[in-house]
C-alpha cells in the first residue's frame, strides 16, 4: 500500500475515532453532571442550581467541559426539568434540543442537536 494512501486512512479512521471517543466523553460528562444536580436538588428542598457553579465543590470537582469546545458544559432550565448538555460534532449551540429517531427507528440526521441529559419532573 501506497504511504500516502495508508496515511489518507489512517487519518480518516482517526478522526473518526477523535469523534466516537469524543461522543463518549460527552454522555459521560453530561450524565454526571445530571446526577450532581439531583444530589443539590435533594438536599435542597427540590430546588435546581442557579448554574453549574453551584455544584462546586460540594457535588463536582469543577464544572465538566464541553469536550467538543472546551466551554462549561451547558445547562437550561426547562418547564419541567432542566437539561445538560454538550454541543456535539456540529459545533454548534443548538439550545439542547436531543436527537430524533423516525417511525422505523432510524436517527434524524439533517435536523439540528445536542448531546443532552434531559430530568423531567
């Protein structure tokens, strides 16, 4: 095999990997970070945290980072709940919107999300 074309795949493949590993992070990042929010909640009589900061030191470390951009991870308040979330491989701030899968089961890919952890209750 020709070097160019085995480095053409291998940077292909790598940063194919870069992304999987990188979406990885974020669920993980954004599920413990969900699971500090409830722990605040509890102690505090069913309130949610002003932001993230909050959580520190007494539930996180420090607030996770966005592994895609390097931001705070990012939390909203909803009507119901609230929702954690990264801005995913697109790079951009959707507002936390999830993925969508259609009638047959099959991911939405042409409509805009976040990898998000969404509480409702």
């Amino acid at each position: 095999m020709d070097k160019t074309v085995a480095f053409a795949s291998f940077f292909q493949h790598g940063t194919e990997l870069i992304r999987f590993t990188a979406n990885d992070s974020a669920r993980l990042r954004v599920a413990e970070t969900a699971l500090a929010v409830e722990r605040f909640r509890l102690a505090h009589q069913n309130q949610l945290p002003g932001s993230l900061a909050a959580l520190v030191p007494a539930y996180l470390k420090s607030v996770p980072t966005d592994p895609f951009d390097g931001q705070p991870l990012r939390f909203k308040r909803l009507e119901k709940g609230y929702v954690a979330y990264c801005i995913g491989t697109d790079l951009k701030d959707d507002g936390g919107p999830e993925s969508k899968q259609d009638a047959e089961g099959k991911w939405i890919r042409n409509q805009p999300f976040d990898i998000t952890f969404t509480v409702e209750h």
